[in-house]
C-alpha cells in the first residue's frame, strides 16, 4: 500500500500561543498563566497525552468491530514524566522529552482479564502514535526563507 501524507499548519499568536490548523480543525496550544501563557489551550505535551488516548480509544473501536467484540467503553489515564530543565535549556545533558509514559485503559467488553490485556496490547502495537513516540521516528526541520 503507498504511503500515505497528512499534514498540519501553525504560527505563533500572542504570547506563547501557537495556532494550528489540521484540516478542517482549528486548535489552539498556549501554556498555563503562570508560565507566561494565557492559558488559551492545552500545552503542546498534553495534547500528546490527548492524542494517546485519542488513538488508543480510535484503535480499540476498529480492533472491536474487526473482531465482532461488544466493546461498551473504554477509560484513559495517561500520565508522563519529564523535566523541564531540558526544554527550558537549563540542563542540556537532560532530555526535553518523557522519560516516561504510562497509559492506565479501563475496557468494558465481555472478555476475560487475560483477554483484555492481550485486546491492549493489540491496541498498543497497532497505534501510529505509540509507534512514533516509541521507535524513534525520523524528524526532519527545514528553514524555509521567504
């Protein structure tokens, strides 16, 4: 199968927000008032931890529907751990990112304690989100002059 293309636009607003748009969605990440944001958004670390949960959840659906399981609900917690010397430049030998990232599922299906975890760890292996924060996906920045 070819691969497939997506993409995102964004620039800075005011203050520290950044406004991006995603197709036909329009969102906004800022950072909380007492780190200098206005607390217009989410920062953009939660909404890595949103977007977990958004497609465990997405992922969890089309593996029910694929293996005719009545999957009734599903429950996120996702919880990370970084330190913010890193990205604030305080400490270049910390990393800016999660040292780690632990997500917590609940799922109402009328499957056993055994057969949940292995319906989880499906769900873990099929993500496209857990993938990349997991096998190190290539980022390639590019300046573009006007």
């Amino acid at each position: 199968m070819a691969l497939k293309t997506i993409s995102a636009q964004g620039a800075l607003g005011a203050g520290f927000a950044v406004e991006v748009q995603c197709g036909n969605h329009r969102m906004v990440m800022d950072q909380p008032v007492h780190a200098a944001g206005q607390d217009l958004g989410p920062t953009p670390l939660e909404l890595i931890l949103a977007a977990v949960a958004g497609c465990f959840g997405t992922i969890g659906r089309l593996l029910a529907h694929q293996r005719k399981i009545e999957l009734r609900g599903m429950r996120f917690e996702i919880q990370a751990d970084y330190d913010p010397a890193g990205l604030l430049g305080r400490d270049t030998s910390v990393r800016p990112g999660f040292q780690a990232l632990r997500v917590l599922v609940e799922i109402d299906a009328d499957l056993s304690a055994e057969d949940k975890q292995a319906f989880l760890l499906e769900v873990e292996r099929r993500c496209p989100l857990a993938d990349n924060l997991t096998h190190g996906t290539q980022l390639h920045s590019q300046l573009v002059l006007p």
